[in-house]
C-alpha cells in the first residue's frame, strides 16, 4: 500500500470514529430509467463520431446511506443498468443497435442541505461488471474497410471487457417522513473504461444520464 492510499485510510477511520456517535444508517429500494451516449474514433487519423445512444432503459436496485453530523455521508448503490448504442447508415434507412447490461456499483459522497427537506449533491466513482451483451439488430456493414463502425458485442468470438468504471456526480432533492425519506435525482456518469477488447475501434466515450427515485428506510442510528 503506498503512502497516500495510507494516509487516505487514516483519514477514513478518524473521520468514522470521530463522528460514529451520529452516524445514521438507511437502506432503500432506486429506480428509474437512463438515457445512454456514445462517441467513437474508428482510427487515430479520423475525426470522433457520434452514434445514439439507447434511451428510456430502466434502472433500479438497492441504495444504502450513511450520515455524518456535519451534513454529510457516503452512499453504496447495487443497481441494474442498460446502456450501449444504435448507430445509423448514411442515409438512416438501416441501423445496428447493442444493449449493453450492467450490474453498476456507484460509491457517492453525500452532502446536503437542509433539515426535513433537502438538497443533495453527489461524487464519486463508479465500478461495475457486464452481465450481457445483445446486438438487438445488425442491419448494415462498413462499406470501406478503412473506415470501420461500432462492431457487435453480443456475437461469439466478441469477447467485450467484462469491467466497468468511470465517475459519477449529480444532485437531487430529499423529504424525510420520520425514519422514511424519498429521494428524486438526476446523475450524469462517465466511463473510463470501455467494452471493446480487440482493438476494432481506436477510441470510444460513453455516458449516462439517470433519473431517479428513492425510498429509504432509516434502521440504525448511534
């Protein structure tokens, strides 16, 4: 471990033990739905391109917060995820399309603003791992070889990366009713990583956008 990862730690832990006397756990259900981007550099000497991303996929899964004194904590989601793309021919009369689905683990500073009613602002990374590739439709092929396209990901022999990570921020507003709290918010991710593994294209950017809506439960207070 070097020296910063250290020190980092050490601030974690006398952080928690300093304000462990007014930590406040919750646990709760996410959902939602996300609209997915995608841009791509079929080789180095060519300009990016833009394909669409695939819209309106759900989201949901599980979200658990934990409080500090000052207005701040940290919060672990464990959600399900749909991103990839649909890319068009020259004149849009055909089109390829790739779901990509994820299980997405994002680990968010928490800080808010406010006492029952609440507004958030949230940062932090973002790991996850592909549970499937599906190429909805494949209608047309590259007509030069030089200039290639996104490729599929769901045929044998694609093998995509299985590992996602990248960094995620957004904000949102809270009530709480008592031990309950609903939380609505928007985030915008995106990603280091990339699926491709072979090299059939130079470069790619991926983003996300979700919007969401939470219910938690507060079960532990100290």
């Amino acid at each position: 471990m070097t020296p910063v990862y250290k020190f980092i730690v050490l601030c974690l832990l006398l952080t928690g033990t300093a304000t462990l006397a007014h930590a406040q756990l919750s646990v709760g259900f996410r959902g939602g739905v996300s609209y997915s981007g995608m841009s791509y550099r079929p080789t180095v000497a060519i300009p990016k391109t833009k394909a669409h991303g695939v819209k309106s996929k759900p989201i949901y899964g599980i979200a658990i917060e934990h409080y500090f004194k000052n207005h701040a904590g940290v919060e672990l989601d464990i959600q399900y995820l749909t991103t990839g793309y649909v890319e068009y021919n020259e004149d849009e009369t055909l089109s390829n399309e790739t779901e990509l689905d994820y299980l997405k683990i994002p680990f968010l500073s928490n800080f808010y603003f406010g006492r029952s009613g609440r507004f958030h602002i949230k940062m932090g990374p973002h790991f996850g791992y592909l549970l499937n590739a599906t190429d909805v439709r494949r209608e047309f092929e590259s007509k030069n070889p030089d200039l290639p396209i996104l490729p599929t990901y769901g045929q044998p022999g694609d093998d995509p990366k299985k590992f996602m990570y990248g960094l995620t921020a957004g904000a949102g507003i809270s009530k709480v009713f008592g031990k309950s709290t609903i939380v609505a918010e928007v985030r915008a991710s995106y990603e280091l990583g990339r699926p491709e593994s072979q090299d059939r294209i130079f470069d790619m950017e991926i983003t996300n956008l979700e919007f969401t809506v939470s219910y938690l439960f507060q079960v532990m207070e100290k």
